[in-house]
C-alpha cells in the first residue's frame, strides 16, 4: 500500500465545490498515470464525493461537465474509489492544500515534508 499527498495551484477557480472536485480529478490522474492502483481519494467535500459515488444520468449543474469526466475516470479504474471524510479527521489535506497555494506547478510527496509533520504527529495521537 502507498500512501501520498500533493498539490498544485489551479487557475479560474469558481468556488470550493469546483476546487475540490479538480483535486480529486487530478488525485485520479495521478493515481492512473503513476500505477497506485488500486487507491482510495479522500474529500472531505461531502457534495463532491456523494456528486462522484452517483450512477445517474449526466449532470446538469454548473460543474456537472466536470462530474461526468471524473465519474468515467472512475468508472474506468473500478480499483479507484472515492470516500467522504470529516473536515475535522481531515487537517492533514487542508494543511497540504493552503501550502499548494505557492507552488508553481504539481507537487507531489511520498514522505511527510516538514510544514506537514506537526499535522500529521496531531492525527496519529488523535487515533
């Protein structure tokens, strides 16, 4: 099993929900193009994964474009899943997202990089 964290900036951005759903995309990309499969991406955007677990139609919302690509990724790579996680179980992935801000481009890590070890110690005494 592996486990990673990443990050990167995206341009023209319309709100959280957009935000969220372009890193999941990205963490599936990711995921497919360097072989971790099967992988588990974690959100704690409830709307995103519940968006991303349906096996409806194609979405009319302002977003449902981008719904509709990754649902096919995901339909794709069946040993890809996507799960909801508490924002409170979850200050590791916003510790690593307000530090993606001033990265120029992808930026990925397969060991706790130093602005992270305080978050990461903070979980595991949690469990």
């Amino acid at each position: 099993m592996h486990f990673a964290g990443g990050g990167m900036s995206f341009a023209g951005i319309l709100s959280a929900e957009h935000m969220e759903l372009m890193a999941c995309k990205q963490a599936i990309l990711f995921a497919v193009t360097n072989h971790f499969v099967p992988a588990m991406i974690e959100t704690d955007a409830q709307v995103v994964a519940q968006q991303l677990l349906q096996q409806s139609a194609f979405s009319l919302s302002a977003l449902g474009r981008i719904y509709d690509e990754v649902r096919i990724l995901l339909h794709s790579h069946p040993t890809i899943k996507v799960q909801y996680v508490r924002r409170t179980a979850n200050n590791v992935a916003h510790v690593m997202a307000s530090n993606s801000k001033q990265f120029s481009s992808e930026t990925f890590y397969f060991s706790v990089p130093s602005f992270l070890q305080t978050a990461v110690a903070a979980e595991i005494v949690q469990v």
